[in-house]
C-alpha cells in the first residue's frame, strides 16, 4: 500500500502490461471494431502515458491534468496507428503524447500568445511533421514558409511565441559532478564595464584569491564572457570554469 500512487482515480501500482504479440492481436480486433479490445489496449499502454508525463514535472502542473491530456494524445495514436508499418506502437506513440502534453501546456500557459500567432505556429508544426515523414529529414525554416506562403519571419516568430519558457535554473550540461545551468550560458552585452566586484568593495576578498581564480572571474564579471568562452581562452573545460567560478565566489562570500 506504501507505493500505491493514484491519479485520476487509477491505481498505476495495478496497471496491465501487454506483450508485443498481445498489442498487435487487441489492435487487430480494434480495426475490426471492437471496442471491448480498444479499452484493454487503453489501459495496457497507460504506463506509456505515466512515462511521458515524468518528463514534465518540473512544470508545476497538476500530474492529474497532464494524465488526462496524456491520455487523448494516446488515443489519437491508436486511432492513426498503422500496423502494416512494422513499427512498435510505443515508438509511434510517445510523440503524439509528448505534443498533447506540450500543446496543453502552450494554450494554458501564464505567457499569452495571439490567436493569429498560435495558428500560424501550429500550421507550420504540421507543416514541418508532413515534410518530415515526405522528405526523411527536418525542414527548413524556408521550406516551411514556402509550404504556407508565408514570409519566413512571420513563422520564426510565431514559433519562438509559443516556446516553452525556460528557467535560468535549467540544467544544460551534466559531466557527473556539479550541473552546468542555462544562467552559466548568458553573456551580459549590457553592462560589461560596471566593475560590480569593485563597487561593492570586494578588493580586499579578492587577494585571497589565487591567480586562476581572479582570472576567471575577471574574464566572466569584468569583461561579460561566458563560461565556453572563458574555458576555450584558458584552455579547461567548461565543468572545471564552473566548478572553479563556484569555489571562488564561495571563498568571497567568507570574507565581505
């Protein structure tokens, strides 16, 4: 009972699995009109569903909502599931499902976007999944401007407006010790002669500092370069910049 987990009133601890041969026998039956074996495959692929939603915890979002949304996008893949194609239902699924989540997300999301804007993004989304499938390879910007007759700016825009947010926080890179965060990535093109360091008298907790350390620090607060570029001038890593910028201000911080 400890790992029981709910949502929407399923009990996950319980849910079916279904063997490949299983699937392909209950969708068999599905063409056929079945209904009984459309709700058994149903419920036999909600743990595709439960794997999917994972991905978006970070978001806030209530897990019922997304469960539920997950679920219609899972439906739309049975029904547009083509068996003659010889691909496993999982890998056709999961994408479906991931643009359920994402387009729920999108029309629910805190940042409002134009009506306009939406429908010109999301005609160069089905754009770009048509010319994908014809072609076996993403599009261009261009070619999916061509398709709608479209100025190539107006899709640009219209799919940075309905881009997912990011947070300063997000994790780009892992090497297994500490994350590399998006915030580490920003270049400051404003404010790169505000000597910061020096207006709030951190002069003297810089001597104890060794060289590398003021260098680095120099390189990123003083003249506003990033983590890659400090790291391709001094010639480590971009990991080792961030590990020794963290230790730096740590060592900072013990003396302002």
């Amino acid at each position: 009972m400890t790992n029981k987990v709910e949502i929407c009133g399923v009990n996950t601890s319980k849910l079916p699995v279904l063997s490949r041969q299983e699937k392909d026998e209950l969708f068999k039956r599905i063409k056929a009109g079945d209904n009984d074996a459309r709700e058994k495959f149903i419920n036999g692929n909600l743990r595709l569903v439960l794997s999917v939603i994972q991905r978006f915890n970070n978001r806030g979002e209530n897990a019922d909502d997304l469960f539920q949304v997950g679920c219609i996008g899972l439906i739309k893949a049975i029904d547009n599931f083509d068996l003659s194609q010889n691909v496993q239902f999982s890998t056709y699924a999961v994408p479906m499902i991931i643009g359920e989540i994402r387009r729920y997300l999108r029309d629910n999301s805190s940042i409002r976007v134009s009506r306009s804007l939406k429908d010109i993004a999301y005609k160069a989304l089905k754009v770009k999944e048509k010319l994908t499938s014809k072609n076996s390879k993403e599009p261009t910007i261009s070619e999916i401007a061509k398709e709608l007759d479209l100025p190539k700016e107006d899709v640009v825009f219209a799919l940075d407006a309905i881009a997912d947010p990011i947070s300063l926080f997000e994790p780009v890179y892992h090497d297994g010790g500490e994350a590399i965060f998006v915030m580490d990535q920003v270049k400051d093109t404003k404010n790169v002669d505000e000597n910061w360091l020096e207006n709030i008298a951190l002069n003297e907790a810089m001597k104890h500092l060794d060289d590398r350390e003021k260098h680095i620090l120099n390189l990123r607060f003083f003249n506003g370069k990033t983590q890659m570029e400090v790291a391709d001038e001094i010639g480590i890593s971009q990991a080792q910049v961030s590990r020794l910028e963290k230790s730096a201000l740590k060592q900072l911080r013990k003396y302002v």
